[in-house]
C-alpha cells in the first residue's frame, strides 16, 4: 500500500496527495502540472521549451545537453512534484487532516472518509446530555 496525505478544503472537497515519487509526473510532465494547476511550474516548463527552441539550432552538438537537461527537470519534478502539489493545496487554503495508507486516491479518500465517519458517530455516541430539568428561568411571565 502506498501512503497519502488528506487534505481538506471547506468549499473545494477532499483531496489525497501520493507521497513520494509520481510517476504521472515523470510521464507527462507539462500536461500533469497544468491537469494539477500549478501554473508557475507550467510556465517554468513552457518558459525552457521556447528557449530551448529558439536558442538551439535543429543541427546543434547541444542538441544532447539540451535532452539532458531535460530529463533532469523531468526527474526532479517526478520525485519532488507531489511535495509541490501539497505546497499549491496549503496556499488554496487546504487544509492536512491526516496521513493515510491506501492502493490509489479513491482509496485512500474511502479509507479516510469511512475513518472519519466512524470517529464522529463514536463522539456523538459517547457525549453526555444535559439534564432535561434545568431552570431556564419563569415560563409563566406575562408580558
């Protein structure tokens, strides 16, 4: 099972977080942190491809310096681009409830939203009421 952060948003829903490496994001890159809506690691990630276009000729011995450069922006974002996710959710207002084992998200989500459930029928079944003949003062004023 794999680890994931829950974290909790008042008007924006629940959202779990992988720990650790994302291989969706090695994958895929610019379309994962634009489906994430980081936009300032998009437009870093644009802001390269047009420069690399534009300043390496298609005929170019950089053309291999380039390649790795690459692959190392796409290995530093594949094994750093969940942490900066959870970053991006902090500053929406997102709020961490907990750390949760599950296979994927939706899981992990169920695992936490049945946890959750769980806990809170436990509180309401535990709390103690307050005695019904307490003196909320006359009932009988006229007015």
């Amino acid at each position: 099972m794999k680890s994931f952060s829950i974290y909790e948003h008042p008007h924006h829903g629940i959202k779990a977080v992988k720990q650790g490496m994302s291989w969706p994001a090695f994958c895929f890159g610019l379309l994962w942190a634009l489906y994430k809506t980081m936009w300032l690691l998009s437009a870093i990630w644009v802001a390269a491809l047009v420069l690399s276009g534009l300043l390496v000729p298609l005929d170019s011995a950089l053309d291999t310096v380039i390649n790795g450069l690459f692959l190392g922006l796409q290995l530093g974002v594949a094994f750093k681009g969940n942490s900066w996710y959870e970053g991006v959710l902090r500053a929406r207002g997102f709020i961490f409830r907990t750390t949760i084992e599950g296979n994927n998200p939706s899981q992990a989500l169920g695992n936490y939203v049945s946890s959750r459930d769980a806990s809170e029928f436990s509180l309401s079944t535990r709390q103690i009421s307050a005695p019904d003949d307490e003196d909320d003062g006359p009932s009988n004023l006229k007015a």
